[in-house]
C-alpha cells in the first residue's frame, strides 16, 4: 500500500490514484468510488479527509480532493475504480495528518522571501464556515483566497505570519551595533554574508561575529559581541551584505486569533469582489490594530 505525502490538518488538495498498470493495458476509467478510514479504529473518515463528489476521472486517474483531518491521526484512503470496459480495480493509499511544518520548496535567491510558508493560518473548513458555503465546487477557490487573505493581513501588519524564509540586503554596515530583521517573529538566522569588490563572499559566524535577538513577536535583531565590530574593507556594489532568516510562527493554532479572525475577514471581502469593504475594512483594520509592526526598514 502506498503513502501518500503527510498533510497538514488545514491544508486541502488533490491526490491521484493512477490505474494504469493495474492491467496489460491501461483502463479507461469511466467512474469512482471514495471512501476513507482511521486505521487505528477502522472508524469511517469519508467526510472527514474528503468532499463528496469532488473527485475527478482523467484518462487510468483518479483525482481525490483531500482536506482536513484530525492531527495526529493515520488515514487509508481507498479509491474503486470503474472502467469503460465493466472492469473494477481498486487502489489504496496512507495519508498522516501533521501539525508541523512540512518540508518547504527550494530557497530561490534573494532579495525578499526565498521560502514561502507551506501551511496557512485557517483552513478551509473554517472558511467555509465563515462565508456559510457548503458547496465543494468552491473548494480549489476558496483555497486560493485562503492565500492571498494570508498576503493581504501580511502586507497590513507588516509581519510574515508562518514559518517562511528571506533574505535581508544590505549596501552598508551600519553605524549601530545591531542590525533589525524586519518581519516579526525572528525563529532563526541562517547566515550572514558579505562580499568585497571582487565579489569574494565571506560568511559571518554566529556568538564569535554576531550574536541573535529574536525578541518574540517584536522585530528581532542581529547584535555585535562585546568589544567586536563589523567587517571593514570596500563592499561590492550590488547587495554586498545578505542576512538570510527564518521567521514566522510555526504552526496556524500559534497565530493570534485575531490575525486568524482578520484573514478569515479579508478572504470574505475577496470572495464578494471588495462589494462589502466599507464593512470589512473596519473590521480587518480593528483586528490588526495591535499587531501591526511599525518599525522603519
């Protein structure tokens, strides 16, 4: 039986079940049944990891919306396939559900976020709650503004709500003995690198050249050691100095449940295309009010 990768309990996406070697020619599937499991219990979990009917046949494939879950728990997911030809062919599948971040994509290069978070601060079932809408045809779009409400509170607060990585340039050393990370919620600092007017890189190394603040849900900040200073010599001219770190709460239960409330809020005022902003504004702005970084970078 196969695994499928671990998911989050506030993640939703497709899965596939691929019949094409469950015979000596690969089957046209024509229809499918979906049911699921907890394997501990054997306990039916159909409408819990799933959505009726929200499944969709391409050529030997099944794909399967997943969503939800219980933390902590182990699901077997089995998809019954029907092929053109009258034949059933039956594929089963693992899927654990998490409550830690999962691996992320490949670091891009910076300036800016280099890692997006892989898990977001509500989920789609709280946001079907919210806006009162039970229907599955709106998952994969519901799923998106999910997103993009997550960017929007981001971009108000000036804060980087779950785990996700960036990279902070630059030009100069400053005059102060610190450097402040933008962001909020500094869980770590990857590395602090310079490069001279050769383009030499040199990497600081942490408690001998710097020292970290992560300060909580403040801005933290990189500080010299007692009696140390910042490299000297002539910087290369574009982005000589890069400060990549990790920031951001770890999972969506240890965001503020304000912040989580105003996602919930923006997502809604996407959904009816800004027509009820003059009422969700207010709301949003309300909610962030005392969450809203307002240090100078």
């Amino acid at each position: 039986m196969d695994r499928f990768r671990d998911k989050q309990a506030n993640e939703a996406y497709f899965i596939e079940f691929d019949f094409t070697n469950m015979a000596d020619t690969a089957p046209t599937i024509s229809s499918a049944v979906v049911s699921a499991k907890i394997v501990s219990t054997g306990v039916d979990a159909t409408a819990t990891i799933t959505t009726a009917g929200s499944h969709t046949v391409s050529g030997s494939s099944v794909n399967v919306w997943v969503k939800a879950g219980t933390t902590g728990t182990d699901y077997q997911i089995t998809c019954v396939a029907t092929a053109s030809d009258g034949s059933v062919y039956e594929l089963e599948g693992l899927m654990l559900v998490v409550d830690v971040p999962l691996a992320a994509p490949t670091a891009i290069t910076g300036p800016g976020c280099v890692v997006p978070p892989v898990i977001e601060p509500i989920s789609l079932a709280e946001l079907q709650t919210h806006l009162r809408v039970d229907c599955a045809d709106e998952d994969e779009s519901l799923t998106g503004l999910i997103s993009s409400a997550r960017q929007a509170v981001e971009n108000i607060t000036r804060r980087g709500l779950l785990t996700q990585t960036h990279d902070y340039c630059l030009k100069d050393w400053p005059d102060e003995d610190f450097i402040k990370l933008p962001y909020g919620n500094l869980a770590s600092v990857t590395s602090v690198k310079w490069k001279d007017t050769d383009g030499t890189e040199t990497t600081l190394t942490v408690t001998t050249d710097y020292l970290v603040e992560t300060n909580q849900a403040k801005c933290g900040r990189i500080v010299l050691p007692y009696a140390e200073s910042w490299p000297t010599g002539d910087l290369f001219p574009s982005n000589p100095i890069t400060i990549r770190f990790v920031c951001g709460w770890t999972t969506a239960a240890l965001v503020p449940s304000e912040i989580r409330s105003a996602v919930k809020f923006a997502a809604e005022d996407e959904y009816y295309h800004g027509d009820r902003s003059d009422v969700l504004k207010p709301i949003i702005n309300r909610l962030l009010a005392s969450w809203r970084l307002w240090d100078e970078f």
